[in-house]
C-alpha cells in the first residue's frame, strides 16, 4: 500500500474503533508516540494532561552564567568566620574537586544580610525589591546537578541530556499539550542581549521529538520576531495565495516524506508566521500598558528596561495561552568586557550588575501576575545551571559548584514562604544528601504542576521509549501545597 492509499484508508477508518486505539497513541496520553498519529492529527492541538494540573503556563527565568547563591539567598555565618582560612577537610568528603580551578582560601563576600516576611528567609543587600516576596516564593536550597562547564550544565539543566539530542522541557511540555493559542507559539524564548545565551538554539531544541515542537526565540526590541512583516508591496490576498501554493507544494513533497518533521515543521511555520503577522505584534506591544505597570518592570530606568520588558512580555504571552516562556538573562559590563553571571573574578562588580538589572523586574513580575490572578496558575522557576564554590578564586570571585546550590520556585500550587533542604555551614554542599534535588527532580515536580506524569510522558525512538527524565526523577513532593 503506497503513503497516499495508506493515508486515506486511515483518515476514512479514524473515526471507528482503530482511530479510538489510536487516538490514545496521541501525545499527552500517556502511551507511545506514533507517526501515524501525527499524519491524522495537528500536533499542536490542545491535548488532555494525565490529570488535572494547577498550573497553565511555566516562566522559565534562567540567570545565565550561575550566580553565587551563597551571595543572594544562602546566609553563612561559619564561611564569614573562616574566611581566608583554608576548607577543612570535612567539607570536602564525597566530592572531586580536580574538575574546578582549584582549592582556593575560603571566601565570603561584603554582604549585609536580613532576614524578610514571616517565613524569615535570608536575603543578601543584592536583592532588596525581590525580598518583599519572601513569603511567595519556594525555596530549594538542595539543588544539586553533574558537570562544571557551562555548555554542559546547561543543556543538562534545559534537557537533562549531558549531550546535545535530547528535547528540551519546554518541548516536551508542548508534545504533551499542544498549543492553548493557535496563533502564537506554545513555546517562547527571551533573551536580552545583542547575542543568543550560551549553547545557542540547542537549549530550546526539540531533540528526537517532531521539529514542530522546537521553542521560537523572540528577540529584545520592537520587532522581537525578524521577517515577520509582510513586504511593504505585497497585498495580504497576494500573500495568502503565495503561501497556499507553497502550501500544496509542500504537500506533494510531505506525501513523498512522511517522517521528514522538519519538512512538516516548515509547513506548519508558514501558517503560524500569516496568523503571528496580527497576534504576534500584539502580543509583544507595550504601549498600552500603563505607566505604573511600566514602572514596576523598570521599563523607566535604562539599567533594567530590556530585562523588565522581557518579563512584562512573558506576562503577557501568559495572558494569551503561552504555555512555557523562557527568560535567559543577558550579559553585563564588566571592565569592557561582556559577563554573564559567571564571576571566576571581580563578583562584586559583576553580581552588583547582574542582580540591578533582575531584581526589580522579577519582583515587578511577582507583583503583577499575583494582582492579575495570574499567579495561581503560573508557575516561575528561578534557576541556573550550578552554582558557586565556597572557596575563592583569583582573590575576587566563584568557582563552579555542581554540589550545591539555592533555586526557586513561586506561584503555581506550591508551598509558598518555604525551604525545602539546606546546605552545610560553609555553602558547599547538600547537608542532608536525601533531600538533594538534582535537575531531573525539578523537571518532573514542574511536569507534575502542569497535570503530566514524567513515567507517562513518553515518545519511542530508535525502539525505545524516551521520557524527559531520562531514567531518573521523582516528584519532590514536599514542595507542592
């Protein structure tokens, strides 16, 4: 039976009891894939979760580069105390440290620290706007991962693959779900910054899922989404005909190659880029948002302007059906030269910065969403690829520390004004190993908030079944209200 025979014999039969067992092949529906399933239905339809989630949409806000939480959130009277002294031996049982730079003089930065609302969590002088939210945010100060480079670190923290392939969480998200607005995509990218965040399009990669579930990045200024406007000469009818006849064309083409997803993938794009020429725009336009609203972003002070309008954009792809926006911050100026929040020197400077420019929005993101009613069904994750050592390096800054480290989570249907896990006394590393709370455990906490059972959630590829944590992951239970 030839592709187009097979084709319509499954379209006539899909309606009976064959298309109801396949029906259930559908992604989000707990069994395998099928690329029969994908010839008989949109892939971005809107799917049923496994049960009833209590979040719709996941803002992704990844501080690139790894600040030193031990300098934001993580309070540490005893590395105050033995600053430049050198780490006792007991501190470093359990771990390598031949991968890093180094065993450097223990280090504790210039902080002044207070402790804020009524669940007491610390905060650092860093900080100030995004500590009137200590009551709304979940903190996980166990958070552990594997490897110290950050190319690594950080498709691990966006696929949890240690190697490039694998589909980042926002794509699987979108195979589960599909898209609750047919006129954006599902899922967003934000980065500020004249170029893409570290590791580039692959940390928003589909993997071995369908390329059509891929994020789209949009870029900072007015026009976010480049080539999106029709030629200045071209009639909207014109346009329409153009793309129809690309349309059957690709058609033709598709029939000849039904598993090509990056041909599928192109296709469905040319009809996502006529309808995103009127939502997109729109979407992404400022303009009538209040002065007030502007304000509480830092839309009025260069520092934070492209950063806030980033978050003030994720609002408002939230507001329309966006299901998963990832916001990756941008780098600073430090001495001429362009830094993430990766300080191996000159932390003071480059975390002064960094936290001027994310402070304010974040919290002005928080404020926002919670007076829209938007927060409880949000769900913001505040996250890098690791963390930073106890020790110093070259007299001024970090190093890499996969061991443990502070991320958090608010809104979303969980327990807000909490700490889940803890540190030992010098920053270093998880104290009690059993609450660790490496990446997949965070992939398969915030499937969960969106109604998706990580062991459910599967695609079969090269004959085996693939889910998005791999072989690993359990919900952390405690961190959901």
């Amino acid at each position: 039976m030839n592709n187009q025979s097979r084709r319509d014999f499954l379209l006539k039969t899909g309606y009976g009891l064959g298309g109801m067992a396949l029906g259930g092949m559908l992604p989000g529906g707990g069994f395998l894939s099928s690329a029969l399933a994908s010839e008989l239905a949109d892939p971005l339809t809107p799917k049923q979760p496994h049960f009833a989630g209590k979040v719709k949409s996941i803002i992704w806000l990844h501080q690139n580069g790894a600040p030193s939480t031990l300098d934001l959130y993580d309070y540490k009277p005893e590395l105050v105390k033995l600053a430049g002294q050198d780490v006792p031996a007991s501190f470093l049982k359990g771990i390598k440290t031949s991968t890093q730079g180094g065993l450097g003089k223990l280090y504790a930065s210039n902080r002044t620290w207070k402790q804020h609302g009524q669940s007491g969590a610390w905060f650092s002088d860093l900080l100030p706007n995004l500590a009137q939210h200590a009551d709304d945010l979940t903190f996980i100060k166990s958070s552990v991962t594997i490897g110290a480079t950050h190319d690594i670190s950080i498709l691990k923290l966006n696929s949890g693959g240690l190697n490039p392939g694998r589909p980042t969480l926002g794509a699987w998200i979108q195979y589960a779900l599909g898209s609750a607005n047919p006129d954006l995509p599902a899922y967003v990218v934000l980065y500020n910054g004249k170029k893409e965040p570290t590791g580039g399009s692959i940390n928003w990669s589909s993997g071995f899922l369908p390329a059509v579930y891929q994020g789209t990045a949009f870029r900072s200024g007015k026009s976010p989404i480049l080539h999106l406007e029709r030629p200045e000469l071209v009639a909207a009818s014109q346009q329409h005909d153009n793309l129809g006849l690309l349309k059957q064309l690709n058609d033709l083409k598709d029939q000849a190659y039904p598993q090509d997803t990056e041909l599928q993938a192109r296709v469905r794009s040319y009809d996502l880029a006529e309808r995103m020429q009127t939502s997109a725009p729109e979407a992404v336009d400022l303009s009538k948002e209040s002065d007030a609203t502007k304000a509480l972003y830092g839309l009025d002070d260069e520092t934070t302007k492209e950063y806030g309008t980033n978050l003030l954009r994720a609002r408002r792809l939230v507001e329309r059906g966006v299901r998963f926006i990832q916001v990756v911050s941008g780098p600073v100026d430090v001495d001429g030269d362009e830094r993430t929040w990766d300080a191996h020197t000159k932390l003071e400077e480059n975390h002064g910065k960094h936290a001027k420019i994310v402070d304010k929005p974040i919290a002005g993101l928080l404020t926002d969403l919670k007076a829209l009613g938007l927060l409880d069904s949000t769900l913001v994750v505040w996250t890098s690829e690791f963390g930073r050592t106890s020790w110093g390096e070259s007299g001024t800054g970090r190093d890499h520390n996969p061991w443990g480290y502070t991320q958090w989570l608010a809104g979303g249907g969980v327990k807000a004004g909490t700490t889940y896990g803890a540190t030992d006394e010098i920053g270093l590393q998880v104290a009690d190993k059993s609450l660790a709370v490496d990446t997949y455990d965070l992939h398969a906490t915030i499937l969960n908030q969106m109604g998706l059972d990580h062991l459910k959630l599967v695609y079969k590829y090269q004959g085996r079944s693939e889910r998005p944590t791999v072989v690993y992951g359990k919900v952390i239970k405690e961190l959901i209200a």
